[in-house]
C-alpha cells in the first residue's frame, strides 16, 4: 500500500474560501432584503385608537340624543345608524389588524428566503 502525502494547507485554503463565500452570500442577502425593506410601503399603522375615538363621539353623540329623547324630541333613526358605525369601525379595527398580522407573516417569509 502506497502512502499518499495529505496536503493540508490546500484543504484549509479550501475551507477558508468556501466560509468567505458563505459570509459574501449573507452580506449580499442582507444588503438585498434592506434595499426592498427601504423601497417597501411599509406596515399600516396602528388605528385602533383612531377607532376608539370614533366610538367616544359616537357614544357622546348617543348621550346628546338621549337627553333630547328625554325631553320629548325622538328621531329612532338615530339608534340604527349609531349600529351601522359601530358595525363599521369594528369592521375596519379587524381588517387593519389583519393588514398587520398579513405584512408581519409575509416579511418573515421573504427573510426566509433570503
């Protein structure tokens, strides 16, 4: 059996060579995700105290009109469109929470990629 020489120094130079790819690689991958992060839309804000005030006027606007219904003055159209908003701000506190929710997930999954 023959004995071969093992030249090391070519196969730390081989190691050394395939991790400053490896670091290229990340740098690069990150050079990338921060450019789309830069030019990105961005994540809606948080409206939900947006929403809680609406809800107070209407809510103030509630308690004007029962002061005016206790004085005689009755319009019960009132009570049905202070439903329809109520019902239209809950509406808009989900959606923009879901935007959120749906911009946080998909960020993460192009991060992964990367």
């Amino acid at each position: 059996m023959m004995h071969v020489p093992i030249n090391h120094s070519h196969m730390i130079k081989k190691r050394i060579n395939t991790t400053k790819q490896a670091r290229k690689s990340r740098k690069d991958k990150e050079r990338i995700r921060l450019d789309a992060k830069r030019h990105s839309p961005g994540v809606p804000p948080n409206t939900c105290p947006y929403v809680d005030m609406a809800k107070t006027i209407m809510d103030d606007m509630a308690t004007a009109y029962e002061r005016l219904h206790e004085r005689g003055e009755y319009q019960p159209k009132f009570d049905d469109l202070k439903q329809m908003m109520d019902d239209q701000l809950e509406y808009i506190r989900r959606a923009n929470e879901c935007l959120r929710d749906n911009s946080a997930y998909w960020y993460e999954q192009y991060k992964q990629t990367l």
